[in-house]
C-alpha cells in the first residue's frame, strides 16, 4: 500500500512526513517519474510518499506537476491531506479538489496549537460533517498524533474504488464557486479574528527584514555571519578534530602494516590511496554539513522567500525571478538540489536561465580546494578571501545571464507569484534528519566514487603502461597528465599533478584534493606545504579561478540532462570550461603584472 | 466608492475584488490563489526596490509583480 501525503506549500508536510518516517525515509524511484520523491516505510507493506507541495491541481510550476501526476498515475491508495488550519479556506481549495477524485483521503488539520494561542476556534466534529472526510487534529505533531492519522488511513484505506481523472476547474465560474463553498463550509464553525497575533508577529519581522532600507543590508549581514560561522569558526574547530581523529588511526594501521611485515605496494595502497585520499575529504565533512544546516535554518524560518521577495526585482533585469534566489543560494550547498528546486519556477525560461547561473555559485564540494590554497597564501583573510572567491563566481555568472538573457527568446507567461508563509521556528527532528540524511549522503559518496577514483588515481600513479611498479614521474598517469599539461601553461599551473587533479575533479569536486593529495604522497595536514613549493601567489588565484568556474560534476550534469535535455547539459559544462579557461587566463596575466609592478 | 487597481492601494489599504483582467495560467493561479470575485485584499508593504509587492488575502501573505497587480481591479473599502 501506499500513503501519499499531499498539501500546500508550507503547510507542515515534512514535519509530519519526519515524525512517520523517523530515520527510515529514503529517496525513492517510481517507474514513469523521472523524479525523485520521499518514501518512508511505515511498516513490511506500506509506504508513506512525501510529495511536493502544491496549491492546486490546475498545476502552475513542474514541481505541482511532479505531485498531481503521482497521484494520477500511481494511484496511492490513501491521500493524507495536510490542511494549514490558520490559513484554512485557501487549504481546503485544493481539499475539495482531491475530493473529487475519488481517492479515500483523510486530513490532518495542522498547527492548532498555533490558531488556539491566536484565539481562533474550529469546530472540527462540524467540519468533518460538512466537508464529509475525516479529519485528525494536530497540535505539536507528537507521535500519538500522527499514529492516529495512521490508524484514520488504514481505516478508509479500502474504500478506495477507482479514480476519476477528469475535473472540471479550469473556468472562472468553477473556481469562484468552490471558494463560495468554502466560505459556506467555514461559515459559524471556523472562526480566525481579524487583528490577530500571528499576522501581528509576522508583519513586525517583516517591517526588519524587507525593511526599504535595511532590507537588503540585513540580507548581505545575515550571509556574512553565516559563512564566517561556517568558515572561520565552526567550521575549523570540528575539521581539525576529524583530521586528527584520521591521522591517529592512519598511523595505527601503519603501524600495524609494518608490524606485520605487509606487502609494500598494499602499503602504499592503503596509506596513500585510501588513507589520503578519503581522509584529504573526510576532514570538510563537517564545514559541508555546517553550510547546509544553516541553509535549512533559512528555508524552514521562512526567511528564504523573503530572500526571494527582496531580489526579485534586480533577479528581473537578467530575466530570472525571486524564486531563482532559492536555487542560487542552494547552489552554495550542492548544484544537484539548486537544480532540482527550479522546479518551483513556473516560466520554462527563467527556469533554463537559472539552471544556467547555478554552477556559478560555488558549491561547497570545493571549499577544501579553496580552504588550502588560502591557508596558504591568504591564512590572516580567511573569511574573507572566501568571500571574494564566491561574490566573484556570482558576478562572472550574473554577467553571463544577463548576455544570455539579451540572446533568448522572450516568453509571455514569465512572472512571480508567491507565498510569503507565516515565520517559524524551524524545529529541531527536521534539522537534524536533514543534516544526518546529508551526512550520509557525503559518507556514501566519500566511499563509492572518492574511493574508486583514489584507488584508480593510486593505480594509475605507480604502475607504467606494462603494469611495472614505477616512481610517479614515470607513471601512466604522468604521461597522460604531460601530454595535457602545455594546455595549462599560459593559466600558470602545467604541474602534471595539478592538471589531473582538475581532471579527476569533473567526477567530483572532492577528488581534486584527494587527488593531489595521493599524487604528492603526503596528507591534508603537510599538503600546504608541498604545494606552496609548486604554485606561487599567482597562479594559485588562476588556479583557484579555474576551479571556481570550470565545469560542474558528473552528478549535476546529470541532473541537468534529466531537467532539460543532453544538449543542454554538454553545452553548459563546455561553456563553464572555456570561461574558466579565459578568465583564469586573464586573471593570471593581470596579477603578475600588479606583482611587477609592486 | 472608488475603483481602482491594486498596486495603487496603499499600505494598510483594502479593497475588495472586482475582476482579474488577465488571461491564461497566469489568471488561473491567481484565482487558484484565492483572488476570486469580492474577496478582500489588504495591501501590506512593497518590496525594498519598490517591486514587487505583498498582499494579505483569505488570512495569508502572498507576493505578486505590480505588473500583475495593475490587472486587478478592486473597489477601495477602507
């Protein structure tokens, strides 16, 4: 069986789809959607989906498509109808709707507590008689409360017979109507008063934060001390614990190894490729999982849309809009999840657009680049070398997008719509399952791909083409990285090691410092060293430049290739490349001449 | 009684719906949205840059482009 759990934007779904599910929810594959969708077992034979968020079936955005197509196509056997009690009759719109598809649905009338503390009532037994489904009150979403929304749903769970899917919304005349019905349901039993507190509350926040003058300062602040906190504070303190947590048992099982007088080359294989090479990205795990928890603090306080509200005007000078804030500032996270939350973009080109500027916005697989280089040569700005690094990625792409958007077509339909939902404390389960879901995430890919291609880099850097154990220098790696090594020579890095770091880096940007980190036989603590002896200042801002722009991963080609198409994919990574490569270029070219000058 | 369009009610303004004059999924969502024939909108701030603006309807928030709001007619209540 499965349960769908479907509701507006906002309305608590997650909350509710997280007290269910707990730590057993995992990203599911249903055949025919190309997309991916929460699943949670609820016990051998039912599961639980989380769907997207949406207002109506009359979609508007591909995200509100993704969930009507679900429940058209996959027919859930129940739908649990989340309902925003302090914002009912705009709930109960897309309520009436799902009625009439003839799916047994029963609601969960969410943050009671919230309207109770409001002083508004709903006389929720009349509701149920009026509207004709059952209804499960909510509160603070304990788990007596979602067990019994459990127990409502295995109850209606065969009164399921098929599904209708035709309904009949798309007129002025039907919509007005169904509203008028809600307003009929609600009359003398729902009661909201006018002057309330939360309003109240919401618009004294809001009178800070999309303050006219303060607003946009506020926003820069805020985006300040998050990544001061993230880089220079938190960030540090626990990757410093990691490293030396990898280090003493690196130097264990060294010890051992030797000990028991091991094979020399399952030495090195151990030590250099896998200790190096997961340790080198194991020990950012926690600045990765800092930045992220801070961007679900954004997205769940609701500040996020806010974000939108405030940008959406300059956004629409270079043809985006609000909503491409969201994806810009998740592509800090990971381009994978930006790209997946265009989604929420109604207008097919400013959705193309943003995908497009999303790989500008450094994602936090390369802070570990950019952490070393600047220990190295810029330790005393730390944060704000950082900074620097993403406010130019930003303006490169920003200018980009306004080309582009000079270049495209122009579409009609493109405008901004947008709930601004009421602010809320995030709460701690959904923050912390974020952040563990993450974790595993980075843990997982750490041992899948990062450990393939260090073996692989390992392989490739002590064997030459008759597979006879070699020094590096006469490697197959070496003659594979100096035959492409004069490309880089006017960027100023032509270092075979350093190039096929690059190279190995499309797979992931973590494996360029494993990368280096093997090829240079050292660890993450001594390898600033070693490179300071390899690049000067110069070139490590090129290189750092080349990084910051050039092509985005495997997965986020990838995961453009599902949004839009392979053509567009290739023609991204291409474009990134030869950006990088000329800017890089020029970059390198202006600082020696600044260097020789003063 | 006066009648005009909603981007120009002031903040703390309301008026109620007359007639949406747009057309197609823009017009949908709008209505989807709750912005029906007779419904009550307040109008809240505008956004820093002047654009776009935010609306308080059927107890929510909800943020449009003025270029929207220019098609909305409604009739000053208060």
């Amino acid at each position: 069986m499965i349960y769908a759990l479907v509701g507006n934007q906002n309305c608590g779904k997650t909350t509710i789809f997280n007290e269910i599910t707990n730590m057993n929810q995992h990203i599911g594959n249903f055949p025919g959607v190309t997309v991916d969708i929460k699943v949670g077992k609820i016990n051998d034979n039912c599961e639980i989906v989380d769907l997207p968020g949406l207002y109506s079936l009359n979609t508007y955005t591909k995200e509100e498509k993704i969930s009507k197509e679900f429940i058209l196509n996959h027919k859930p056997n129940v739908i649990i109808n989340v309902v925003d009690a302090t914002n009912i009759e705009r709930n109960l719109y897309l309520t009436l709707q799902l009625k009439s598809l003839g799916v047994p649905i029963v609601i969960a009338l969410n943050f009671l507590d919230e309207l109770e503390s409001n002083k508004g009532k709903i006389d929720i037994l009349e509701l149920e008689k009026r509207i004709g489904l059952p209804i499960v009150p909510l509160t603070t979403v304990t788990k007596k409360e979602v067990n019994e929304i459990l127990v409502k749903a295995n109850q209606i769970s065969n009164n399921y017979t098929s599904i209708i899917k035709e309904y009949d919304d798309v007129t002025e005349k039907n919509i007005t109507k169904k509203y008028s019905d809600i307003e009929k349901i609600c009359y003398g039993i729902v009661f909201i008063p006018q002057q309330n507190k939360i309003k109240k509350k919401n618009y004294k926040i809001d009178k800070l934060l999309t303050n006219k003058i303060l607003g946009i300062p506020i926003f820069i602040a805020i985006m300040y001390i998050i990544f001061y906190l993230t880089f220079n504070v938190l960030g540090e303190y626990f990757s410093d614990l990691i490293n030396l947590g990898i280090a003493t048992v690196k130097d264990l099982v060294e010890n051992f190894l030797i000990s028991h007088h091991t094979n020399k080359i399952i030495q090195t294989l151990i030590i250099e490729g896998i200790f190096n090479g997961i340790g080198a990205v194991l020990s950012f795990l926690p600045i990765i999982i800092i930045l992220y928890f801070f961007l679900s603090l954004l997205e769940d306080s609701g500040y996020m849309t806010r974000i939108a509200f405030i940008l959406d005007k300059p956004l629409s000078k270079i043809g985006l809009s609000g909503r491409s804030a969201v994806a810009i500032l998740l592509g800090f996270g990971c381009s994978v999840p930006a790209i997946l939350s265009t989604r929420t973009i109604q207008s097919e080109r400013e959705r193309k657009l943003t995908m497009m500027l999303v790989p500008f916005m450094s994602c936090s697989a390369k802070i570990p680049i950019y952490a070393i280089f600047i220990s190295l040569f810029f330790e005393k700005y730390a944060s704000f070398a950082m900074l620097l690094i993403y406010t130019i990625g930003a303006i490169i792409g920003i200018i980009i997008t306004a080309i582009l958007n000079k270049i495209i077509k122009k579409e009609q339909n493109a405008t901004f719509i947008m709930e601004l939902p009421n602010y809320r404390f995030p709460t701690f389960k959904n923050t912390w399952l974020l952040m563990w879901n993450k974790t595993k995430e980075f843990i997982e890919k750490a041992f899948s791909i990062i450990f393939i291609s260090s073996m692989a880099i390992w392989f490739l850097k002590s064997f030459d083409t008759n597979l006879l154990l070699v020094s590096e220098e006469k490697s197959m790696l070496a003659q594979i990285g100096q035959k492409i090594s004069p490309i880089f020579k006017p960027l100023g890095f032509s270092d075979w090691r350093i190039v096929t770091s690059i190279i190995t880096g499309i797979s992931a940007k973590e494996t360029v410092i494993s990368t280096l980190s093997i090829l240079t036989k050292t660890s993450i603590e001594t390898l600033p060293y070693i490179l300071s002896r390899i690049f000067t200042i110069q070139s490590s801002i090129s290189f750092i430049t080349f990084i910051l722009l050039y092509t985005p991963c495997i997965a986020a080609i990838s995961t453009i290739k599902k949004e839009f198409n392979l053509k567009t994919a290739i023609m991204i990574s291409v474009n990134q490349c030869l950006i990088a490569y000329f800017i890089s270029f020029a970059i390198y070219r202006l600082s020696n001449l600044l260097f020789y000058f003063f | 009684m006066k009648i005009t369009s909603l981007d120009k009610l002031k903040a703390g303004e309301k008026g109620k719906v007359i007639s949406v004059n747009l057309t197609g999924k823009i017009k949908y969502r709008l209505l989807d949205m709750g912005i029906v024939k007779n419904t009550i909108i307040e109008m809240t701030k505008k956004a820093p840059l002047g654009d776009p603006i935010q609306i308080f309807i059927k107890g929510y928030s909800l943020s449009i482009r003025k270029k929207i709001a220019e098609k909305i007619e409604v009739e000053v209540t208060s």
